[in-house]
C-alpha cells in the first residue's frame, strides 16, 4: 500500500516538458532616442493553407498565435499620421486579399476576436500585401531602420504586410544642443557630436565647422574628430584645409595603430585630388 502511494506521489510530481507548439520572439529594437520592442508567438504552416481558412478574411486576428502581440514604444512615435505616447499597445490586424487594416490598440490582451473591441483603437493603417518567397514559420521584423523611420513587416506563407512608423528627433535633439551649449563649463559643451548632427542633417556648416575646431582644441590627437573635420570642410569648398586635415587625422591614427581611419582618410583624399 505504502509503496502504491509513492509510485502516485511520483507520478503527480512529474511534469513532461515538450517545445511549445508556437514558440516565443521579443525583439528591442533601437529607434530615434528610444527604442521599439515586439512580442508576439511564431506559429508554423505545417502544410495548412493560411489565408482565407487558418487565418479568415474579414476578421480581427491576434498577428500571431498563443499569447496577444504588443509593442512597446520607449518614445513618441507616428503611425498611420497619428501620434501615440511613449507606452505599451496591442497590435492585431484584419487581413484580406487585397488590403490589411493593421490596428495599434490600448488592448494588451487580445487573443481572440471577442476580446477585441473597437473603441480601444489608437490608430488604423491600410496595408497592401506584397508576394515574397514562402516564409514556413510567421515572421515580424524591423527593416529599414533610419534615425527617423522604420519598418515592421509581418510575413508568413507568400504574404509581406509593412507597418511604417515614424518619429520625431529633430525639435528633441536641437533642444538639447541649445540648452548644453548654453552650460557655462565649456568643457562639458557637446562640440563633435553638435557638429556630427549638423553636417549629417543638412544644417549650418560653418557652425559645424566652428564646433569641430573647439572639439579639436580640446582633444587634439582626436584623429576621428580631425578626420570628420575634413569631411566637413570639403563640404564646404576648403579643398586646401580638408587635405591638411585628413592627412593630420592619418598621422595620429598611425600613431594609434588606427588602420580603419588611415584608410577613411585616403578614400577622402582621393576625392580631393
């Protein structure tokens, strides 16, 4: 008797631990000043045809299979001309033949279409499905990633479905320049990366010029400053002084056993002959 009660004892206790049917994905990724992180389960095809019967027409699907799929924005962002807070939404999505209609929503727990409920929307984006090669496995992914915009496609079976998200860093970043170049200890004053901003960005180059020149003084066997210097002055014509300072960035990274810089430099130079 006492020895049928521990075989029971056993047997209550043990658990069997197989691989989830649709397993898991959370992706961060960096984006403007935060950044944008995805959640969602990866359910296969497994020979069953997709669209239009495992995932109908016309109904709300959770984008995914198991769990709700979120999105959690560390930042402002714009979706569909709709600007939504920093925070955490839901994403689910009304696929069709010829259009999608991809839903952010306050909803973090939609699994089902009877958990969905229209007045949780923050936004609604049209989306045209694209034909890729057959994908097995349901795949999200960010591409195309600038400081400003990115893509979050939505792939399975032979279908590409693209959600474009946009953010704002210009007011934010000149903010912070005005207010940490108006610090009194200059020596904590941003000057490369002000200067990086403004030559990447279309911005005044004589400023950046101007900021270059202090980040140099305070930093001079900075061959990387030295080497963006010159790009900048050949941006603005100075074809003599860029090739002075090219070829400075090249000694100092020399000295500094920099081989990536030496060769930036070069493919500079060769612009300049």
């Amino acid at each position: 008797m006492i020895g049928c009660l521990l075989a029971f004892a056993f047997i209550t206790k043990a658990q069997l631990k197989t691989p989830a049917p649709s397993s898991t994905q959370t992706i961060k990724q960096d984006f403007g000043l935060g950044s944008i992180e995805l959640s969602y389960s990866r359910p296969n095809i497994k020979g069953r045809k997709i669209y239009g019967d495992l995932v109908p027409f016309g109904k709300v699907w959770r984008t995914g299979a198991n769990q709700a799929t979120t999105l959690t924005f560390a930042d402002e962002v714009t979706i569909g001309g709709t600007k939504i807070p920093a925070g955490k939404y839901g994403l689910v999505s009304i696929p069709d033949k010829s259009a999608w209609t991809l839903i952010i929503t306050k909803q973090l727990d939609i699994t089902s279409p009877a958990a969905y409920k229209q007045e949780n929307d923050v936004v609604r984006v049209q989306a045209k499905p694209q034909s890729i090669k057959k994908a097995e496995t349901f795949t999200m992914q960010f591409a195309n990633v600038k400081s400003t915009s990115i893509e979050l496609h939505i792939m399975w079976d032979q279908t590409d479905v693209v959600l474009p998200i946009t953010t704002d860093i210009e007011t934010k970043v000149m903010a912070q320049i005005d207010e940490l170049m108006k610090k009194e200890d200059k020596k904590s004053h941003p000057y490369f990366g002000a200067a990086m901003y403004y030559m990447d960005n279309g911005k005044d180059l004589n400023q950046a010029l101007d900021w270059f020149n202090k980040a140099a003084e305070q930093n001079p066997k900075a061959f990387w400053i030295l080497h963006q210097r010159a790009n900048c002055l050949a941006k603005l014509g100075k074809k003599q002084e860029a090739i002075e300072s090219a070829n400075k960035s090249i000694e100092l990274a020399k000295e500094a056993k920099n081989d990536d810089y030496v060769a930036l430099n070069q493919k500079l130079l060769a612009t300049l002959k």
